[in-house]
C-alpha cells in the first residue's frame, strides 16, 4: 500500500494538497458538495498536525486558459462554512504572487490555488510548470483518486520533486477496490449501466473473466439486445456487434453468467413530461424508445444477485436525471442496500442514486472515481497512484 499521511513530517510544513473540487456548478452556485465533504478529512488531519495547507484542484475544462465561470472562488466559500476557517483563494496557481502567499501562511491556515487548468502546463505535466508548483510546497499529498488516472504536473509531477504521500480518500479508495482488482469474495456479480458500450469495453471484458454474474441494463443493455435480434424501437444503441460477440465468448469461456433485461419502459421521446408504459422486451413498439428497465427486470435482477458474496455497480439502468425515467435506477440502488453483501459503487450517477435511495449507509463502498475507479478495475496502472512512494 502506498506511504499515508501518519508517514509524512508536515509540522510547519507547506503542504501541497491535490484534492478532488471539481464540483458541479449552477453559475456560481455549487450543486453537490460531495467531493468537498471526501477531502475534509484530509485537510483537517493536516491543519491539526500543524501544516499550512496548499489546496489544489482543477474544474471543469477550461483548457488551458483562465475562465472566470471556473474560477474555484465558490469552492473557496463552501470550504470556509465547512471547516469554519478562514479559506483564502488565490489569484492564480503559479507565479511569484502566489509563492508569497505560501510563504506567508500560518501553521493550520489553509490557501486554495486558482483552477490549475488554467495553465496548460497542468495538463501536459511540463516540467518548468512542475517545478513552478513544486516552489509553493515542502511536501506533497495526492487525495485526488478522481484524477489519479491522469499524467498531469500536479498528480504525477510533483510526486516525484517533493516528499509525497497519498491522503486519506485515495487510499481508502484503493483499499476498497483493491478486493475488486485482485480478486473479491464469490460469488462475485458486476451490474454496468449507462449509454456507451464503447466506453467501456475493456471494463466489460475484464469482468466478463472475472465475474461470476454480469447484469447489464440502460443503453448499454440496449446494444447487446439489438446485436441479438431483439427490437428496441428506436432507443439508443450503438453498433458494436463484434464487441458484443467477444464479451459474450468471453463471458461462455469462463462461466460468467451474462443477465438482460426482461422489460422495458419506453416513451416516444426521453423527456420530463413523458407518458411512459411498461412493455415486455417482445413487445417494444417500433416508434417507442427503452428508457428505463421496468418491475420484472429489478425481480429478474434480485434473484440473479441471490447468494453473492460482491457486488460492483456502475452506471445507471435508465435515463435517471428524468423522474419518469428513474425509477429502475433507484429501485436497483434500494434492492441493492438489502443484499447481504460488499457492494462497491462507482460513478456519478450509480452514487448519487445511491445516496438519493436513503440507504447510502449500507453500501460497503461509494467511490469517488469516476474514469479513475474503471481504469483501475480494468486492471491498468494510475499515474498518480504509481508515482506515489510505497509505504
């Protein structure tokens, strides 16, 4: 396991932090707070060892360019209401302006950088921008997992210019996966939900020889129905009939049973006022679009996942962000609370249904890796975790 924070001297020390804010914004207004909440206790075990706390993080994709609409300035607020301390934002993550700035703080104060994307260096991890970050900190915390699987100057360079270690997020989100990656309690059952097929391919393929069961649903589940003959209307779905056929071989050759859908809820069109049915899988009408899964499908589910032992879940099984649409999303996170099982959940909308259940706390897991939490279960290596010191 990678080298924690109980390993890093950090009294009197500045500490670069690299935190996971990138928090979905209305205008100024923060709509969910969660991955703010996921670094407090990282930064209130630093303030408490005496450090003077470097915040860093990127939002959104400004692209290498300052943008004020992305400025970090309503993270700024929210972490000050939060920590009930002074949370002073500078004006930019770089620059002899900001060196002062670190140079000035106090043991326990806490500095947030400017969005680190707004310098193109970040991204493409170059070295004089590495060092630029490096000159504003004595030792360095990666707690950013969401951002773990990107090479950029402040999750894989500056681990390697200054004493670092992994903050208490990311290492309890390797802790909590690494079952997954290396070989969980069986039965082991996937659920994989959401749109694209052609995003996750390798996942699928990874679980496909790992799993015991793999249940899939949403348009991903769509894809597999149309390869084999099924009509879905006109609901989404990609071609990919020749990644269905390798998942499903892959799935036959190492006795991983594959579970679809029974049936559907269509409407016309995916939109908040819809009139929605529910229909059997025969009986998609050909004008109509599958945009949740229906009852028969969550009972079909329930006793597929009878007697396991794990569970990951990723991906929503219908057009969740449309209340007519969400039903089987959160009928599957409530189904799910109830199996006595470790049930790691991963991804934006799998977590937020999670928590959205009123059952958050029966989960084993909720990740908060998104691309990062994939990649690791796929079985590749994350930059910001390999250039991490072993403990």
């Amino acid at each position: 396991m990678k080298r924690g924070l109980a390993d890093l001297d950090v009294d009197g020390r500045r500490v670069f932090v690299r935190a996971d804010l990138n928090v979905p914004l209305d205008g100024s207004a923060i709509r969910d707070d969660s991955r703010i909440t996921a670094s407090l206790p990282t930064i209130r075990d630093l303030r408490d060892r005496g450090a003077r706390v470097v915040l860093a993080s990127h939002l959104g994709r400004p692209k290498g360019t300052a943008s004020p609409e992305l400025s970090l300035e309503p993270v700024a607020e929210r972490l000050a209401r939060t920590l009930d301390a002074w949370v002073l934002l500078a004006p930019d993550s770089v620059g002899p302006e900001v060196e002062r700035l670190t140079r000035d703080l106090a043991d326990g104060e806490v500095l947030l950088l400017e969005n680190l994307r707004f310098h193109p260096g970040e991204e493409s991890n170059d070295p004089d921008h590495v060092r630029a970050l490096a000159r504003l900190a004595d030792r360095y915390v990666n707690d950013a997992f969401g951002s773990a699987h990107r090479a950029h100057a402040s999750t894989t360079g500056l681990a390697h210019v200054l004493p670092a270690a992994a903050g208490h997020l990311l290492l309890a989100e390797l802790r909590a996966l690494d079952p997954i990656v290396q070989g969980p309690p069986r039965p082991f059952a996937a659920i994989v939900g959401g749109a694209k097929i052609s995003d996750k391919i390798a996942l699928l393929e990874r679980l496909a020889t790992t799993a015991d069961l793999l249940i899939l649903g949403g348009a991903m589940a769509n894809t597999f129905l149309a390869a084999g003959g099924v009509g879905i209307g006109r609901s989404r779905a990609e071609s990919a009939a020749d990644a269905v056929a390798a998942i499903r071989a892959a799935a036959a050759a190492s006795g991983c049973r594959l579970v679809l859908p029974v049936d559907a809820v269509v409407a016309p069109e995916a939109v908040a006022d819809a009139a929605p049915s529910t229909v059997a899988l025969d009986a998609v009408p050909s004008e109509a679009m599958i945009l949740d899964v229906g009852p028969a499908s969550l009972t079909t589910y329930a006793a597929a996942l009878a007697g396991v032992r794990t569970v990951l879940w990723n991906g929503p099984v219908g057009v969740y962000e449309l209340a007519p649409f969400a039903a089987g999303t959160l009928g599957l996170a409530r189904l799910l609370a109830d199996v006595p099982a470790e049930v790691v959940v991963a991804g934006g909308d799998a977590v937020a249904a999670a928590q959205a259940s009123g059952r958050a706390d029966a989960f084993a897991h909720l990740s908060t890796g998104g691309g990062a939490t994939l990649e690791l279960i796929e079985g590749r290596d994350l930059p910001g975790v390999a250039a991490l010191p072993e403990g």
